[in-house]
C-alpha cells in the first residue's frame, strides 16, 4: 500500500523507536485532555493514525467495562501486538476509505493531518463518524520557537549543534507544516462543532521523549539533508552527539490539543 502519507517512515528500521519517542513526549497530555472530556467506561472511540498505539492501548483500558476502541493506521504492526479485549485494529488509509457513521463517541487523531495531502478531507471523514454528541480530538505540533538547548552553555550543546539543524531540517523537508498546530482549530468551526476548546503544553524535551523524536527526524533523512547541500556531515555529527548524552535538554515544539463536540440533534 502506498497510502496518503508526507515524509512516510515506514520500512524504517528505528520508525518503532522514533513513534515510541513520540508516544513518551505527547502522552500527558493527550490523557489529560481525554480524561478532561471524561472519556470513561462504555465509550466508542475510534484512533486515527494510530502508530505504535500507547494512546489506542490506553482507551482501550479506560473504557473498559462496555467501550470499544478501533484503531487504525495505514501500518498496523506495532497495534497488533497490542491484545485487548476492547480493541480491534484495522489497516486501512483515512484519505480513500469511508469510516462507519454516527459510530463513535469519541474520533482522536494525532500528529496526522500535517501528514496528508487533504487534510480536510480526513477530518470530513472523522466528522461523519462521529455521533451526535461525540468528541473530535485534533492535536500536532507547532513550532512556535526555534528548538535550542536548553543549557547552552554545556560543552557538547553549543547552540551551533542544534538550532541549525533542524531549521535545515525544516527548510529542505518541507511538506510538514511547521505550524500545524495552529491550523487544527479551523477544522472544528468548518463542522460547525460545539463546546470547542483546546490546549498548549510543552514539557522541555529531553532524551526519551521529544529530543530524541526529533533527532531520529534528523537521522531519516540524513543523506537527504546531505545531498540538498544544507548541513555538512560535520554538523550532523556534532547534532547526534549532542542529542546522545543525557544532558540533550532543547526547548520542545508546543503540542496543541484542539476539542469540539458533534452538535446533538
Ligand atoms: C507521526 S505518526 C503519529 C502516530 C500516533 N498518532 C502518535 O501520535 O503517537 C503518523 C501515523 O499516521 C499514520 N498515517 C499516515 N498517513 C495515514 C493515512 N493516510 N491513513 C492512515 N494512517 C496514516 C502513519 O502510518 C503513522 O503511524
């Protein structure tokens, strides 16, 4: 399958440890946020582009007795390893294939929509799959500030190894919006839901959580980034170098979490 799907990094061999990275530096907020619009016992939640699952294995237990959960993902490996009794899993590509309607309790996506040609068009997708009275739960990354260290004056973190780096990264891997969080709310107002709200959180990142995600980024498309001319192999060095001692503390891109409710009939 080749599916929908910018800068796709399945196939790689670090793609598990890279979304698991992820799953440790989003995590606490994203159940936050669930807890906060009282996901509990007895709800139908779908998972969109659920990746290495920790959040599908978490609703999976949260809305035991009585919930179920279906994840899906164009790559469903790591999620069927995960065996609960709440939840199924199924391969499939939310931009070419019709989800059930009126289904769901609750439709969350993650670190997607930056990914796809058409965005809208997946939300479209989730929107009709809500039930009246459902939540959509939107979140991705923005980068509202540059990622530096956050101890510049370590010896091995010298701002020089960092922030070039991953504005490199950015300017020659363009098809991830660097903004992209910002862009989730409009979704919500284009389907005309209720009760919306959201929320920004940004712990600093560090070696097991959004340092490491995004030095593994950087690794994917290292002879990429060599080949545009934009780093030296030097530089590259020197970033990795930094980012495998536990002192790799950067200013982490803010995570944005945007909610709003299917308008009950
Ligand atoms: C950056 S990862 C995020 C994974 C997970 N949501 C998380 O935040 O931990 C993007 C995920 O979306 C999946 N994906 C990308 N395009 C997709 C599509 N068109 N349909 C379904 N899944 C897709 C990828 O396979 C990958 O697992």
């Amino acid at each position: 399958m080749t599916g929908n799907y910018q800068l796709d990094q399945r196939g790689w061999a670090r793609e598990p440890e890279r979304l698991r990275a992820l799953e440790n530096a989003c995590d606490p907020q994203t159940t936050a946020v669930l807890n906060r619009l009282g996901v509990g016992p007895g709800w139908r939640c779908l998972e969109v582009g659920a990746g290495a699952g920790s959040i599908a294995a978490w609703l999976a237990d949260t809305v035991t007795p009585g919930g179920t959960v279906h994840a899906v993902d164009l790559d469903t490996t790591l999620l069927d390893q995960l065996a609960r009794p709440a939840l199924t899993v199924e391969r499939l590509d939310i931009t070419t294939t019709e989800l059930p309607t009126h289904a769901f309790d609750l439709v969350h996506a993650r670190c997607l929509l930056e990914h796809l040609h058409d965005p809208a068009a997946a939300v479209h997708r989730m929107v009709a799959a809500l039930r009246p009275g459902g939540w959509l739960v939107l979140e991705t990354f923005d980068m509202l500030w540059d990622q530096l260290p956050a101890w510049p004056t370590h010896p091995v973190s010298g701002q020089d190894a960092v922030t070039p780096v991953y504005r490199a990264f950015l300017e020659h891997l363009p098809a991830v919006d660097r903004h992209g969080g910002r862009s989730l709310i409009e979704h919500l107002y284009t389907h005309r839901l209720d009760n919306i709200g959201g929320q920004l959180h940004a712990d600093l990142a560090d070696l097991h959580g959004a340092s490491r995600w995004l030095r593994l980024n950087v690794e994917r498309f290292h002879a990429e980034l060599l080949a545009s001319g934009a780093l030296s192999v030097d530089q590259l060095d020197r970033f990795y170098a930094f980012h495998d001692q536990p002192e790799a503390w950067i200013t982490p891109p803010l995570q944005v979490s945007v909610w709003g409710r299917h308008p009950q009939d």
